[in-house]
C-alpha cells in the first residue's frame, strides 16, 4: 500500500491515519499464524513446501543479529568514519519436553530420511562399540527390542525411548553438522506474509531446568548461524 509522504501527512492528519492498513478488518500477523521449522542445511526455495518440518509446541524463540561497526577518527576533525565488519546472527528457542522427539532431535529433522538417518547413526552394538564411544551417541542407545533378549541390561527397559528421540548428548558428532531453521510468517487471513530462513546453524547451546512448583520441562536450544535469507511468500501461499 502506498505511505503518504510529510506533506500528504500534514494535510490530512485530522481526518485519516498515518498509515492505511488492514487493522481495521483484523487482517494482523500474530504467533498463531507463524510457525518454526527445520530443514535442510542451504534451503532452495523452488522445493521450500516439501523439504520443511513445523516444530510444534514451541514457546519462545528470538533471533538475534549484531553488525560490528568500526569507527575511526583523524586529526583535525571530530567526525567519525565508519566502516561496517562482520554480522553475527545467533537464535534461541524455548520448547516443552514431552514424551515424543525432544528440542535438538526436533531441529535436526529436515524430511523423513533425515530422521532415518538419525536413528541409524546411533550405534547398536553395545557390548563392543566398534569404535564408537559413549560420548558420541546423540541419544538413548539401548535399542528396546533387544533389551529382553539378554543383549542389553534389564534395567534400561523401563527409561528406553524407540528410536532413542532423546537427543541430549551435545558433544556428540551428530550435532557437528550444520541444520537449517526458518519461520514462515502468515496472516489471519491464512495468506502468506514472508519469512527469513537460517542457513547452516550450529548449536552451541542447551539447558533444561526442573523446578518443583513447574507443570511442565522446558528445554532451551541456542545456536548460531552462518546466513539468513528473506523467504518468497509465494512459495508459502496456500490461497
């Protein structure tokens, strides 16, 4: 929609707002109508629809970027130059622990072979590990139809998790590898407004807190990204 300019403004501030807009109809973005999801490390919009996963149950999530701006001075003048550096861009999320895919097994889904990938990339073979230590498994690695065979300890029975969808263990390589992470913005009117999608992220953090007065956990996932891109609305609209 057009913006007035100062002069359109001043004659006609009494009678009409300072910028038209949808309001009036109660056509507004809100976090209803957004939604977080994860997908391929660098996303290719022509194929946005079917390579991204929403992430539900999400409570909170924040991006932040930050430009360094070097500033230098010469004598005979107090006037800066500036020179703009790199930008940094990091994120937070803010997530309930249920009893199903946990924050960083959610994020790290980009389509169903990604989790199928995930799953497998968890070593089986206890007993010997092949190489494989137990600091670098992601998540649960008893497999619960071995656990009454005698292959694994009885114990494990009751906390084993199929296919292991607690991913917690941050050190592990899993998490070495990049991920992707958008947000696609919609109206109340389900049309797509835009978005911005973040391109190979790294996780470098995660906490979980326990309180007795809480209902529910919480789990918070922060990460860092080496891009964002604008999303083309056109690729999200569903009218």
């Amino acid at each position: 929609m057009p913006l007035k300019n100062l002069q359109e403004w001043t004659t006609s501030f009494k009678e009409s707002r300072v910028q038209e807009s949808n309001l009036t109809t109660g056509d507004f973005l809100s976090s209803e109508t957004s939604v977080l999801v994860s997908g391929p490390p660098v996303l290719s919009a022509s194929d946005a629809l079917s390579t991204l996963i929403p992430i539900g149950l999400v409570q909170n999530f924040n991006i932040n970027q930050g430009k360094q701006i070097f500033t230098f001075n010469e004598i005979g003048s107090s006037k800066p130059f500036m020179i703009p550096g790199r930008t940094r861009t990091s994120a937070n999320i803010s997530r309930i622990l249920f009893d199903g895919p946990s924050l960083m097994y959610a994020i790290n889904l980009s389509n169903a072979d990604k989790e199928k990938v995930a799953i497998e990339e968890v070593p089986k073979n206890v007993g010997g590990l092949s190489g494989n230590s137990i600091e670098d498994w992601p998540s649960n690695p008893w497999d619960s139809s071995k656990v009454n065979d005698g292959t694994y300890p009885v114990s494990f029975n009751g906390i084993s998790s199929d296919p292991g969808q607690f991913f917690i263990n941050l050190r592990s390589s899993f998490f070495n590898k990049p991920i992707g992470l958008g947000v696609v913005l919609y109206d109340n009117e389900s049309e797509a407004y835009g978005g911005f999608y973040l391109e190979e992220c790294y996780i470098n953090g995660h906490n979980m807190s326990l309180a007795s007065q809480s209902v529910v956990i919480m789990e918070n996932v922060s990460l860092f990204a080496t891009n964002i891109i604008p999303l083309n609305p056109s690729n999200f609209d569903t009218q």
